[in-house]
C-alpha cells in the first residue's frame, strides 16, 4: 500500500509508541497509552461535533418546516437554513471532522504497526541467531503481539513474510539489519543444498546444479544448516509447540465495536439531515470489515488500538450525549420562559 501505510504520519506514531515503551518497557501498556494520547487530542473535536449534532436534533423541527415551507424552491430552502444555523450557532462541518480523520489515523496505524511489527520481529530473529534466549513478547491468549491474533496465523512469521520484512523495513540499525541479511543468505544457501545435495539426475539441468552445489564451500553449508531461519526460530516454535498465535478474537471485537459505533454515527447523521442515504447501509459494513481485515493481516497491536479505542468512544458518547443534552437544555431554558 506503499505511502498509505509507510509515511511521516507511520513512522511518528512508530516514535510516540517508542517513546511509551521506553517508560513502560510493555509494548501492550505503550499502546494504551498511545490510544489515551489520540483520544485526549481529539476530544476538542468530538465535543465540538457531538454538540453541533445535539444541537441540530434541538432545532430539527425548526429545520423541518423550512424544508416543508419551502419544499419547492430549494434556493429559498437553502438560504432559510443557512439562517437558521447562523441563528443557533450551529456549524454544520463541525459533525464531519472526527470522520474525516478517521481513514488518515487508520492508515497511519496500520503502517505504523506494520513497521513495529517489522523490526521487532528482525531483532527477535538477529538475537536468537546470536545465541539469545528470547521469546516474543505476548498478551494474554496471543503469543507474539507482533503477529495477528488470528487461527490460521503462526507464532512467527515464514521465511517469505521474514525476507519482506528485511527487504522493505527501511530505517533500521544497519548492524541488526546485515545480521538479519545473514540469516536469510545462510537460508538459501541451505535450501539450495538441501535441495541439490542428493540430486541424481543425469540431465543437463541436474548436472548444473549438481556442479554449483560442489562449488559451495564445506564449511559455509555447515554453518548455513546451523544458522538459516528455520533453525533460528526453533527455540520460539518449540515453546509454543501445537497453538497458531491467536483464535481471531481482537480481530472480532474490533468488527463489532466499529460496526457499533459506525452504525451509530449514521444514525445521527441521518437524524442531523434528515434523511437516510441508501449507502448507509454499505458504509455500515464496509468500515468494519476493512478495520477487521487490517487486524487480520498485521501485529495484533493494531486491533487491540482500535478496539480500546472503539470502547472509549462508546463510552465518551454516552458521557457527552448526557453532559451535552443537559447543558444546551439549561442554555436553551430562558428563551423559552
């Protein structure tokens, strides 16, 4: 996905989340308060927008007789409403924002996360390659963070996912980054004599590789069935013997609080206007299962964001929309007496 995933935006997130865990040492603590952070910031916006949204449902019967009253001239309509909100101080953009920074922060996540994901994997893989007993760090029923919390996904990533991740990390200590070249050269040097080592075939083919695999010093094969990947990750793949990494169950919470949540906010919308689009609907499942599909596909630290993050939303909605309707009623009150 290219800058959509990989850009300055990513790579900030990469140094906030970064900076927590050097405070925290917990990678799953610097994510919570990496989700505080975000949603302390945007608390502006959301009190501006939740109360642009009550205050639009105050006055909607005021809105529906300029439409009813003007029902054939929308020129009219148009600038009655205008009026209107000018009037009650409503600011209709207001609503929007919150959205409209959600599909920039979701990439932005996903990148970031990625990226995380990347380099905390390589040096998992460059310490245990250098003799360390190390384990990937883990979260309750998920046993690598760095993984997704899914059924079918392994502790550690495959060789091919391993190679990507070196091959596209970018910024990273040159030192850990040639060590982790290292370990994906010794890898095709084993694979290449595994495959080659007892070939009889009589061919042109056969005897081609047959004479490149003489050419492979002794010493280098040895050291190459000692130190390829799949010899690394050993110590990792035997203390987590028989269990994939997670059983999808972030990955379903995070379908179903954005699915809540998603469906909520249409629902405002359509009360705030009026109406109700016939793609609602569509939006209402295509935002959650995208989010749920992301938390598929990378370390399952992203769908832990959005799933706090979702709940605290919930959660802030319910407390503004009581604090909210209680103050533009008492603000409201003098003009009716």
């Amino acid at each position: 996905m290219g800058f959509l995933t990989d850009n300055f935006l990513s790579r900030f997130f990469v140094d906030v989340i970064n900076l927590f865990h050097g405070f925290t040492g917990d990678y799953v603590l610097a994510m919570l308060l990496f989700v505080l952070l975000v949603k302390v910031l945007l608390l502006p916006l959301d009190v501006k927008s939740k109360r642009s949204t009550l205050k639009t449902q105050m006055v909607q019967p005021k809105i529906n007789a300029i439409r009813e009253r003007y029902k054939n001239d929308p020129q009219k309509q148009s600038i009655a409403l205008r009026e209107l909100y000018k009037k009650e101080d409503i600011k209709m953009t207001a609503g929007c924002l919150p959205m409209l920074l959600q599909l920039p922060i979701l990439f932005a996540m996903f990148g970031a996360i990625r990226i995380l994901s990347n380099t905390q994997s390589i040096e998992l893989v460059v310490g245990l390659a250098n003799g360390q007993s190390v384990l990937p760090p883990s979260f309750l029923w998920i046993r690598n963070i760095w993984q997704p919390d899914t059924g079918h996904s392994p502790v550690m990533p495959s060789l091919a996912e391993f190679s990507t991740a070196v091959s596209t990390v970018g910024k990273m200590d040159p030192t850990i980054l040639q060590s982790a070249q290292d370990v994906l050269h010794y890898s095709a040097v084993n694979q290449f004599a595994g495959a080659t080592s007892g070939l009889t075939d009589t061919t042109l083919l056969g005897n081609l590789f047959s004479t490149a695999y003489q050419t492979i010093p002794t010493d280098l094969v040895q050291t190459a069935s000692a130190l390829n990947y799949q010899t690394v990750i050993t110590p990792v793949l035997e203390a987590h013997a028989g269990f994939n990494n997670g059983y999808y169950v972030l990955p379903l919470l995070t379908f179903v609080t954005q699915w809540i949540l998603t469906r909520m906010q249409t629902k405002q919308q359509a009360m705030t206007t009026g109406s109700v689009s016939g793609s609602n609907f569509m939006m209402e499942l295509l935002m959650p299962l995208m989010i749920a599909w992301f938390a598929m596909t990378t370390g399952a630290l992203f769908a832990l964001y959005w799933t706090v993050g979702n709940l605290w939303s919930l959660g802030q909605s319910l407390v503004l929309n009581k604090v909210l309707t209680k103050s533009l009623n008492e603000a409201a009150a003098p003009a009716k007496k």
